[in-house]
C-alpha cells in the first residue's frame, strides 16, 4: 500500500503507512520518522509516531504544505530500500493476573462488558479459543510484545504481540469505557496489549497488574530519572507471571530504590523473525536472561 496523506490544516500532515497494523508497517513508519528527522528539513517542528503511521507539525511560515508533502513523499520512495533492522532493547515485565485490584474493577463494570457474567479473562478466553483463563494467561505471557507508540496518556505503551497474525490475541473493548482503571493495569483492546501508566478511565480488557512504574513525572525512581516515561517505540516486552507475595515485594523494592527492571540490549531484525517467529523468540528470551 502506499502512503497515504492528508493535511491537517497549514500546519500538520498525516500520513497513513498502512490501513492495518504490521511491523513492516510499523518499520516503514520509523524509518520514514528516522528519515524526516535526520534531514534537517526547515520548519518541522513536531514529528509523532503511531503503530502504522505519523503526524509531522510544521511552520508554514518557513515551509508551505506543498512543499511538505513533496519532502514527505521523497522520502517514502526511499523506505522500500532501508534493511529492515533495530537496535532495541528487550525488557522483562513482571505481572500479576488475575489480581483482587483489577478484579474488583471489571466487577464493579460488569454491565459495560460484552459478558456480565465472567471476567474478562473469561472473555478473553472464549473469543480468542482457549481452554480456560489459565491457558489465555499462558499465552499472553508466552511469546514477547513490540512496543509501536507510546502515548494517549503520558507513558502509555501500545504493544503488538509477535507471534504469527492467526495465533494474535483480539479481544473487543468494553461495549461502554470505565470510569476507573487501576494504575498499572495490564490491559487489552482490540489487537494491542498496553499498560495503563495512571490510574484513570479506560475500555480496555484487563488482565492483571504490574508492580513496576513506567511513568514518573518527579523522575524520582531510579531506571526513570533520566526520562520520566519508560518506553519508546521500538521496545520488546516480554512479560512474566508473578504470585502475590513476588508482587508485594516488588512494591517494596520500588519503594526502597531497589527494584531495577531486567534489559538486555539486542538487534531486532525483522527477516529473520518473519522466516521463523518462534525460534527467533526464543533467541530473544534467551538474550533477555543472557542465555
């Protein structure tokens, strides 16, 4: 698909890389966002990437629309010749499922939810064919996440499983939003996972809690005080199950200064995970745990 573009007004251009999420949408997005930063074109003051496309903000005093969207375009026709590799990062999370906090939420909820009558474990179960909670829970942790964007509210990851695209969890969010949502609610809506980094309003399904904060504004915590948010786009996440005592402890060793996230550094190459997603997992797991 080639890229599509609209202009928001004399000051903004939207492009649209691809109608649906893929990471080769998602590589052609960065690399066009790479490419427009790096080439020191006059006026833009502002470049935000999504999962599959990007807003530029510009100063039409300095660059016309036209003359925008024409750079733009310049730099498309290159994307197709960038090798489609990242130097990244992988990160373990630690999650809670099935957690007293998130449940006490999605009951609290039950009348906005598709089924009333479960969780939204439950739900998520049945939809996506799983035997039970246990075995959607399994499979949620079992293969890692890629982070495509950050953002909607400060800090907040939207993560694309990379497993093949028949085995990717869907689930639909709330029919109607909650007014609630815990803090650090592992969450769920449509074909994206996320985090949520404050506690507030949200329709995504939940699934559990993490311990680790992913967004401090004081840059009090040690792994964010360089950067008040956590993750960036680019970022794999592999999530793994904790029991309530490992949880509280977690909470006390953030609140100690002691808990400090596991990150490997590693080169994601998108050929190579194409050809065989499974194996090139496990190599990635196995950086992770310096294997």
């Amino acid at each position: 698909m080639t890229a599509r573009y609209s202009l928001g007004g004399d000051e903004h251009v939207f492009v649209e890389v691809n109608e649906e999420m893929s990471l080769d949408a998602f590589f052609t997005s960065l690399f066009l966002c790479k490419s427009l930063k790096e080439s020191g074109i006059k006026g833009v003051t502002e470049i935000c990437p999504a999962n599959a496309s990007f807003q530029v903000k510009f100063d039409p005093d300095v660059i016309a629309p036209a003359d925008m969207l024409r750079e733009i375009k310049a730099l498309e026709a290159q994307a197709g010749k960038a090798e489609p590799v990242l130097r990244t990062r992988i990160v373990e999370i630690p999650v809670y499922y099935n957690d007293p906090w998130t449940h006490e939420t999605l009951m609290r909820f039950r009348e906005r939810h598709q089924e009333p009558g479960g969780t939204d474990l439950d739900y998520a179960a049945r939809v996506n064919n799983f035997a039970d909670a246990d075995a959607f829970i399994a499979a949620h942790h079992g293969s890692p996440w890629f982070v495509s964007m950050v953002g909607f509210v400060a800090g907040l990851p939207f993560m694309y499983q990379m497993v093949e695209r028949a085995r990717q969890i869907e689930v639909p969010k709330y029919l109607r939003p909650r007014t609630d949502t815990p803090r650090l609610t592992v969450g769920h809506g449509g074909c994206f996972g996320c985090i949520y980094s404050v506690r507030g309003a949200g329709g995504y399904q939940m699934f559990g809690i993490t311990p680790m904060p992913i967004y401090d504004p004081k840059q009090e915590i040690g792994y964010l005080r360089e950067f008040m948010t956590f993750f960036r786009p680019g970022d794999i996440v592999k999530f793994a199950p904790i029991d309530r005592p490992a949880y509280d402890q977690a909470l006390r060793d953030v609140d100690e200064g002691r808990f400090a996230p596991a990150i490997r550094d590693v080169t994601f190459d998108l050929r190579a995970f194409s050809k065989d997603p499974a194996a090139y997992n496990a190599g990635l797991e196995g950086a992770l745990h310096g294997h």
